[in-house]
C-alpha cells in the first residue's frame, strides 16, 4: 500500500476495518478495506468519504470524516459489513472565539459494550505542540449524540477538557482520563 496513510483500525464482532487515504492535497482519496481474519482485506468500492475514525457498533461499524470548516460539520457513516457505506448523520461541530478561535474535529472514536464516544480536539488555538481537548459525545446508534456531562465546562483553550478511554463491563461503562493533571472518571449505566 504504496503512498498510503492509516488514519485507524477497528475490531469487531465480524473482523476488522481500516480507514486511511491515499495521494496528497487535492488528490488525496479515502479508502476503507475490511477483513474477516486479519489476513486477507478487502477495498471498499464506496467508502466513507473523507473516514477519519472508525469503530465497531455490534456486529456493525460506524466512521467519522473530519468535517468541513465551512459548514462546522462532521459527516457519520454506517455500514453492516465494512465494505457498503450510507451516510446517517452529523455531529456539529463547534467553533470556539476568543483570543484565539478554535475550531473542534474528531480525533477519537471509541465503542464499549454498545456506546459510541467521540472525543474532540481543538485545532489552531495555541501552540503547536499543546494538544487542546474538547467536547465528549456518547451515542447508541451513531445517529443521535449526547454532550457528556464533564465536557460541557470550560471552552478556553488555556482549560483542557477530559479526554477518555473507555471500559465497560456487565453493567456499567467507565470512561476514564486526565483533566488539568487529574484523573477522572465518569460512570454510566448500560441500557
């Protein structure tokens, strides 16, 4: 895979799928391929166009393209075997103004036990090599999003928001993390 980039990889139920792009600039093209066994993969002939973020939902898989910053808006992509994609939604994605305007995109998708969460990064808001946390989004389905309670504080970029890890057991999901040199934990009940 020659001139090739992995933005992700998920496992599931059913196998595995990565999501990537290939070329430079304008010609840059998003791929996905798929694998029942890790061996032998499989190119999507309709991937998620522009898939950033890719996990597993069930036996299904769901993919999140970085959005556009003209329309403030992060496409979501559903697919039940990795290969067949349909746009099922969006998340909006929120442009914070201040001294500094940020600007919010997903950089991790994470699935636990049925959850899906997003977690935000904010972009162009202070120094290059200090990594801005936004919002966290939890969803069931991939089409309907919730603001987790703990990111709902502080938008300043000087105030870095929890980014999580997800576990999960029989019956609740932990979401773990760090926020200001503190760990965090928020706990959630599984439906």
């Amino acid at each position: 895979m020659a001139g090739e980039v992995l933005t992700d990889i998920g496992a599931g139920l059913e196998g595995f799928i990565a999501a990537g792009y290939s070329g430079q600039g304008d010609t840059a093209e998003s791929f996905v391929i798929a694998s029942s066994d890790g061996r032998d993969w499989i190119r999507s002939h309709s991937p998620p166009v522009d898939a950033l973020r890719v996990a597993p939902l069930g036996a299904d898989w769901i993919a999140i393209s970085p959005g556009s910053l003209s329309d403030a808006m992060s496409p979501v992509w559903f697919s039940t075997n990795g290969l067949e994609w349909s746009k099922v939604g969006t998340l909006a994605l929120e442009t914070i103004r201040g001294d500094i305007t940020c600007l919010e995109y997903p950089a991790r998708l994470d699935s636990a036990a049925g959850w899906l969460v997003v977690s935000m990064v904010l972009s162009g808001c202070g120094e290059a090599a200090f990594v801005n946390y936004g919002r966290a989004l939890i969803s069931l389905d991939g089409v309907s999003w919730d603001v987790l309670p703990y990111s709902e504080g502080s938008t300043s970029h000087q105030d870095p928001r929890l980014r999580p890890d997800l576990v999960a057991s029989d019956s609740a999901l932990i979401l773990v993390g760090q926020s200001n040199g503190r760990a965090s934990f928020w706990l959630g009940e599984l439906p």
